[in-house]
C-alpha cells in the first residue's frame, strides 16, 4: 500500500508475571493498531491489553501575568494537565483539538520545496529553514503541516515520520520524500527533484482535467436536452395532432416508444443507475477493484497510452529521486506506490522484487516480468544494468515521458474537441430530423372533419338541391 498517514498508539497491559507493560506504536488507523496489539498479545503471552491513540490538546495556561495558548499531543486530558502544572503552569483550560486539515495547493507546496532547496544551498540549518517556511507560506493547510513538523522535530519525532504525518497536506509520495530528502546527505538535489515530481503531476492532474470538462458539459447539456425534447415536449406534440393525425412517422413512434418506457420505468431508471454507478465506484475504490481497473485502463486506445506514460515517467521520477539513499529495494517500492497505478504498484511487489530478491534477477529483466512498461523503458534500464546508472537513467526517462506526455495531453484535448464536435452534430441532426418529421405529418381528411364538426359533402349537396 502507498505511504500514508500514520498515527501514534500506546499498548498497556499486562506480562505473563502480572507486571504492567507499556509499548507504543504507529498504524494508520485504530482498527489496525488494536489488531497489532491483540498478534503482540498473543505473541508474548500479555493479558488485559488496552490501546489508546495519540491524541492533541489544545490548552491555555497563566505563568505569572503572562497568557501561553498552545497545542500538545499526549494521550489524555490529564496527562496534559499534569505535565503544565508539572512546569509551573496555572492551567485555565486543557480541551481537545481537532485537527481539520485539507490539502494544501500544489502551486503552494512547490513554492514551499523549491525556496526551502535555495535556503539549504545557501547553508542554512534546516530547522531554521522550516521556521522561516513556516512564517512566509501563504497557505494555512501548509503553515499548519510546517508548524506540526517542527513541533514534531522538537519532541524527538524521528524527521522522516514527521513529515509522513503531514501527508494529508502534502501529499503522502511527496511527504514520504521530503521526509527521506531530511535524512540523506543531499538534500538540495533531492528537494529540487521533489519540486519537479510535484510541479509535474499538479501539470498532469489539470490537463486531464481540463481536457474533460468540456466533454462532461456538453454530454450533459445534450442528455438533457434529448430528455426533455422526448419526455415532455415530443409527447405534448403529438397529444395534439393525435385526433387528426394519419399514420405516425416511424422516427416519431419509435421516440413515443422510448418516451413511454423512459416515463413509466422513470424511478426504476435512476436507482439502478444510481446503484450501478455507486457499486462500481466503491469496488474500483477497493483494492482488487483499483487493481483491475488500472490493468485495464491503459488498454484504452490513446487515452490508455498517455496513462502507461505518465505511471511510468512517474515510476522513474521518483525512482531516481529515491535511489541516491542507496536503499534500492525501498527506492523501487516506493517508486511503485507513487505511480498512481495499483496494477504496477502490485506487479511491482508480488512478481519483481521477489524474483530480484529470491533469484537475483535483474532490473531490467524484474521490470520486463511485470508486463506493464513501455519497450523504451526495459531497454534503457537493460543499457543501465550494464554502465551502473540507474539513478541518471531513471531521470532521463522521466525527462523523455514528461515531454513526450505533454504534447500528447495538447493532441488528447483537439481529438476530445473534434468528438465533442461530431456529437453535438449528430444530436443536431436527430433532433432535427424528429422536429421535421413531427411537423410534416400527414392530417386525414375524415378525421379533421371530425375534429372541427364539419358536414360531409353529401349533406351539403342535398341542401344545394
């Protein structure tokens, strides 16, 4: 699974000799940390275990005239209260705070990293570089996630965790980087690289989305459109000319079919489609379901293409921000985790680094086995494996895939405005052909006499005589 935001957890309970125990640990979430507890348990043989999360505290203490507000992470309100009164504190108040973060904005973040990679080049100490961040940023999702790093920092937190914490803020690849960027020897290199990995996948995640809004629109307005023509006006219509009309024109009645089945089936349409929409976004948010979905998503014509591309340059951009910590299992891993595609990312741990790790296969041929990544690819690391340049190997094939994804992302959105264009034409023409063909019926003369109570001609001639 990719890195993720992890929280602190106590483990109290009991040895086999009755003694009190007291352990801690990190997990993303209660219901994993309790399971941990209950393997520890069984494990060692401890009885009665309790497991409390870490939890913040906002407070507000006298020290002489003075007033201190803050916030402290403890895992009661009481051990809180204990520990200011412990400093010589007047407590006024110890309450719980809850900590309502948001992402911050890319453009923020990649601000953030580029400044803060000219402060170190410039050789200033880095927790002097996270203060200065920490006043200047404009975004208060970021300036929060800094504060709570430095604080963090000041507490003892092992950096490379503080900054996995924040990863709701700053994005959970990117915190996992900074924070190994703060342990390794180089850290200008790595944050300028962090820099580009963000400032690219913020330039993706526009492009697509940008290259969608317009088709999503048009889809809509023409789907209401066609709805409305169909199941309000086009029935209306022809309840009119119905007592005069002749026989109905076959666009008009198979549109009267559809019509009637879309108003009598109305409720029964929209849950399934409801229920179908929901069930296959909540298994494509599961596990399995994002696997499959991203093993066969890239098999699309194009679309698919510029997919495979961007999983890949992503693969290697932080493959070769990673691989200068010299832990190259982990650089891969995580590498994988940051390709946005669960499919890789799994291929990536269950076929090749168990092949490189039991067989000591290859890079290159591990990657080939994955079944997922470009010839280009497999070929420039195959080159690698022999000259010893992974890391340099890995940022050129990010650098080729950024460019080449760039003009493909300008080609995707002239071919979606090119569909969008004959779509809105043929739906042009439907409607038209219909509005035509509704008004060109043909009116029997029998049953327009009818209609207006007009006398038959043989009534007329009888009164002539």
């Amino acid at each position: 699974m990719p890195a993720q935001y992890v929280s602190e957890f106590r483990i109290q309970g009991n040895d086999k000799a009755g003694l009190a125990i007291q352990r801690y640990i990190t997990s993303p979430s209660l219901y994993a940390a309790k399971k941990r507890a209950k393997a520890l348990a069984e494990s060692y043989g401890w009885t009665n275990i309790s497991v409390t999360k870490k939890k913040s505290y906002s407070y507000r203490v006298m020290r002489g005239n003075t007033l201190v507000e803050g916030v402290q992470s403890a895992y009661s309100k009481d051990e809180v209260t204990a520990a200011l009164e412990k400093l010589g504190f007047k407590v006024k108040r110890v309450s719980r705070f809850f900590d309502i973060r948001f992402a911050a904005a890319s453009d923020e973040i990649v601000t953030f990293i580029g400044t803060s990679a000219k402060l170190i080049e410039q050789k200033l100490p880095y927790n002097e570089v996270l203060n200065i961040m920490a006043n200047h940023v404009r975004d208060k999702n970021l300036k929060g996630a800094l504060k709570a790093i430095i604080r963090d920092l000041k507490e003892g937190v092992d950096s490379r965790e503080a900054f996995i914490r924040q990863g709701k803020v700053l994005g959970q690849d990117t915190a996992l980087m900074l924070g190994i960027a703060s342990k390794s020897g180089d850290m200008k290199t790595i944050f300028e690289s962090v820099a580009k990995f963000v400032e690219r996948q913020a330039d993706f995640r526009k492009g697509l989305v940008s290259s969608m809004i317009l088709p999503a629109v048009t889809s809509l307005a023409l789907i209401g459109a066609l709805v409305y023509y169909v199941i309000f006006l086009l029935p209306r219509m022809v309840e009119l000319l119905a007592p005069v009309m002749g026989e109905m024109p076959p666009l008009t009645a198979f549109s009267m079919e559809v019509s009637e089945i879309l108003r009598d089936n109305i409720i029964l349409i929209l849950v399934l489609t409801a229920a179908t929409i929901g069930g296959f976004y909540a298994y494509v948010m599961s596990t399995p379901g994002r696997s499959w979905f991203d093993k066969w998503v890239v098999r699309i014509p194009y679309i698919g293409r510029i997919l495979r591309n961007t999983s890949s340059e992503l693969f290697c951009r932080v493959l070769g921000i990673l691989y200068t910590s010299g832990e190259n299992i982990d650089a891969i891993t995580h590498a994988a985790e940051s390709s946005r595609n669960r499919y890789l990312e799994r291929q990536i741990k269950t076929i090749a680094i168990p092949t490189m790790l039991k067989y000591g296969t290859e890079f290159w041929k591990a990657l080939e086995m994955t079944r997922f990544f470009p010839e280009l690819v497999i070929s420039r690391f195959r080159t690698a494996a022999e000259t010893g340049s992974v890391k340099a190997t890995s940022v050129q094939i990010a650098d080729y895939y950024e460019m080449e994804n760039r003009y493909a992302m300008k080609s995707l959105v002239n071919v979606i405005e090119v569909f969008v264009s004959m779509v809105i034409t043929l739906s042009m023409v439907f409607l038209t052909l219909l509005s035509s063909e509704t008004a060109s019926v043909k009116i029997e003369p029998k049953k327009q006499q009818q209609q207006t109570g007009a006398m038959p001609d043989s009534i007329i001639d009888l009164r002539e005589r």
